[in-house]
C-alpha cells in the first residue's frame, strides 16, 4: 500500500517541478526582454542626442562661415565701388544667420507644403 503512495507522490513532484520551472521561465524570459527593451531604449536616447548635438555643430560652422562670406562680399563690394565704374558694378548679396530668418524661412516653406501650388507656364 505504500508504494502506490510513493510513486503518485513521486509523480506529483514532478509535475509540480515543472509547473514551477515554466513559471520562473517565463518569468525570467520578461525580465531579460524588459532589459533588453530599456537597453535599446537608452541606445536610442543615446543617438538623438549625438544627431542634435552633430547639427548644432553644423549650424555653428555654417554660421562662421556665413559671418566670414559676408566679410568677402563687403570687402568685395566696397573695392567693386572703389576701382570699377558706377554702371558696371553689381553687389554680391548679403547673407544672414539669423535663427528668426532661418525660422522665418521654414513657417514659409511649411505654409507652401500646406497650400495648392499651381504653376503655370507663361510659354504656351
């Protein structure tokens, strides 16, 4: 009579084993997908901020090198009106780098990408 009791407890303690097992599986397979979640999560922040910090150095440099174009053209200018003749003389344009003109310049394109444009052709 005992050995019946021994093998249904002997069965029971594996199906409780591996009852127990799958669950601390599953548990641990949701911790590691949570870290790895939070892993690529901060990989991400991690990257937009290199991209803006990249752009903000683009717009620097471009900046300096609008500040300096604007030097040439004036020196440019001012030797153009010194040496050559009045009639002959065309300005070289002035560049800005505003950030309220470069802001300005993009409500304008955003106004035209939400407008219809229509182009017509004064050829025909």
């Amino acid at each position: 009579m005992e050995w019946p009791l021994v093998v249904a407890t002997f069965v029971l303690g594996i199906v409780l084993g591996y009852v127990i097992r799958t669950i601390f599986a599953k548990n641990h397979e949701s911790n590691d997908k949570d870290e790895a979640l939070e892993q690529t999560r901060l990989e991400l922040s991690q990257h937009k901020q290199e991209v803006t910090d990249h752009f903000e150095d683009h717009y620097q440099q471009l900046a300096e090198l609008t500040e300096q174009l604007n030097k040439v053209n004036k020196k440019w200018n001012e030797a153009a009106n010194t040496l050559a003749p009045k009639n002959s003389v065309k300005p070289l344009a002035t560049l800005t780098s505003d950030k309220a003109e470069h802001s300005k310049q993009q409500d304008q394109a955003n106004e035209l990408d939400s407008q219809d444009v229509i182009i017509v052709n004064p050829n025909n």
